[in-house]
C-alpha cells in the first residue's frame, strides 16, 4: 500500500467492518498472533458501532468515516499478506512472529495495538480528513471519544491476557516488556503525527519520507514487543 492510498468515501458503516473482522478471525486457529489482535480489535469496532448508535458521537459521519478507513489500513495489511507482498513494515514482526511459542497473547495483541494506533491511525486521520474536505482539529472530538473506548479495551486486555500472579513472576520479563508500553503515549504520539502529516500534504516527498520512517520506527517497537519472554 502506498503512504497514502486513494481511499473512496465509506459506503458501509462500522457493521461492515464487524463482518469483515468476523470473517478474517475465522480463518486462524486460537493462538495465531494475527488472530489475537484480530479477536483485539473486533471487540473495539463492536464498542465504536455501539456508540455510534447510541449517539457517543457528536459528528457520527466523521466517527464512521474514521474507523472505516482506520479499520481499512489493518485489513490491507492482511490482505497484502494472503496475496504473497510484503505488509507496512509496522506490521511486519506481527505477521512475522505470529506462531513463535516464546511470544504469549498478550504480546501479540499490544504489538498490533501499537502498530494500528502508532502507524495506521495517524494516516486515517489523514485520509479522513482528505474524504470529508476538513481539518485535524475538526476530528479531534471523535479521536478522542475512540480513544476512550481503545484505553477500556487496554486495561481489559490486560487483565485477559495477562498470565495470572500465581504463573507469573515479578521478575518475569513480560512483566517489564507490557508495562513499558503505553496506549496514551501511543495515542498521543499518533494525533502529533497526523497533524504533522497534514502540514505536509503538500510536500509529497517530504511527507512520504515522514511516513516511511514513522512506519519504521513503529515496526521497531512492534517486535520489540515480541521479544520471546518463555
């Protein structure tokens, strides 16, 4: 996928990209890393479509617009998979990590948190912004309010996935590993790159240069997270 693909406006809401994530769990056994994130991931879009019908958003074409072309970057992700090409390099570690034993569950899901949310949703922020004709600051209310669902789903993650005090030790390495990672520093970093993405809209090789190292630099932490810890 090139930095920045061409996306056509949403013609399905948040329930299309349910059915898709659906679709792809099915096809992996317990234990695939893509799978767990996969699993992640899903019961985030359920709780976005939810809100969106309970009126969470403020601006609900924008929400929908956003988590579609969000939801978008990780499905051609997999996609460039199935089809033998090479995934952004964000991606890389997961897909290629995804049945190592020494990794747990909760690694595989953090290190595809970290590169949805590092990578892919600043440039959903961007592509948004290019479908519906606005600005960043116009879509912050809505970054944050998914946010907000993303950090439920971080502490629940947490707790599932995580083995229980009685199989872990504190010097356990996971214990360090997981905790060095923060979904609010992630979302942080993620709005201050979209932002700086923008300003470079018009500035094609400069931007594209910004993204291929922001890509990069994700990935890195990426496999980081996937240090085998057993």
């Amino acid at each position: 996928m090139t930095p920045f693909t061409e996306f056509p406006a949403p013609t399905h809401g948040v329930d299309e990209v349910v059915r898709t994530l659906r679709a792809l769990g099915g096809r992996w056994p317990a234990g695939d890393g893509v799978g767990v994130f996969n699993r992640v991931y899903l019961t985030v879009t359920e709780a976005v479509g939810r809100d969106v019908l309970g009126g969470g958003f403020a601006d609900r074409e924008a929400a929908v617009t956003l988590d579609v072309l969000f939801a978008g970057r990780y499905v051609a992700a997999v996609r460039a998979v199935d089809g033998g090409g090479r995934p952004p390099a964000c991606w890389r570690p997961l897909f290629q990590l995804r049945r190592h034993p020494g990794v747990r569950p909760v690694q595989f899901a953090l290190s595809g948190m970290n590169a949805h949310i590092g990578h892919d949703l600043a440039l959903a922020v961007v592509d948004t912004c290019r479908s519906l004709g606005c600005e960043p600051a116009d879509l912050e209310d809505e970054f944050d309010r998914v946010g907000e669902v993303l950090t439920g789903l971080e502490e629940r993650v947490r707790e599932e996935l995580m083995p229980g005090p009685d199989l872990l030790e504190l010097a356990d390495p996971l214990t360090h590993l997981v905790g060095a990672w923060s979904l609010e520093r992630a979302r942080d970093a993620a709005w201050a790159a979209a932002r700086g993405l923008w300003a470079l809209r018009h500035l094609p090789e400069l931007r594209d240069e910004t993204v291929a190292r922001l890509d990069a630099a994700v990935g890195l932490v990426s496999r980081c997270l996937l240090t085998p810890t057993r």
